[in-house]
C-alpha cells in the first residue's frame, strides 16, 4: 500500500531532484550516510565528508544506491547553512 511506499517514493524523488549524493559507508555495511547536494557543491561537499575522522569509504553516486545489507541509512539534505558550504572549492 501507500503507507509502504511512501518512503520509497519519497527517496527516488529526492534523487531526481538533488544529486549527486556523497556518502558514507562503514565497512559492516551496517550504517550508510548520505548527502544530497546541487551538482554545482559537489566538490565542496566531498571535501567536507572527507574531512570527517569518523566516516570511511567515501564514494560520490549519482542516486541512492543502499548496498545489501544495510540496516541502517540516513539521508542528509545539504543547504547554503551547512558547514560544507565554507569548504573551498
């Protein structure tokens, strides 16, 4: 029903909307983080991902992709506040 398919749904029109995506997996493949951006702050967004101590295998995507396995993914939508946007390009 609907109710199942909302989130689906929801997803694939986000990714039509704002990519690419630069994300996060862990090597469990357990956690995924993703960010949405404007292709235009890609660059800054990667830079800024990369940055980060805690995330591993950073890998930029042009749509969602969740590998098997994963259990738990989080979708992050970047805007001009985000602190990647001070990120040089």
């Amino acid at each position: 029903g609907l109710a199942e398919e909302a989130p689906r749904l929801l997803l694939e029109a986000l990714a039509q909307h704002v990519a690419p995506l630069v994300r996060k997996i862990e090597d469990t493949f357990a956690t995924v983080a993703a960010w949405a951006c404007r292709p235009e702050d890609r660059d800054r967004v990667e830079s800024w991902v990369r940055d980060r101590r805690d995330l591993v295998r950073v890998t930029v995507t042009d749509g969602i992709r969740v590998p098997r396995g994963c259990a738990h993914f989080s979708l992050y939508v970047v805007h001009e506040a985000h602190p990647a946007m001070g990120m040089p390009t």
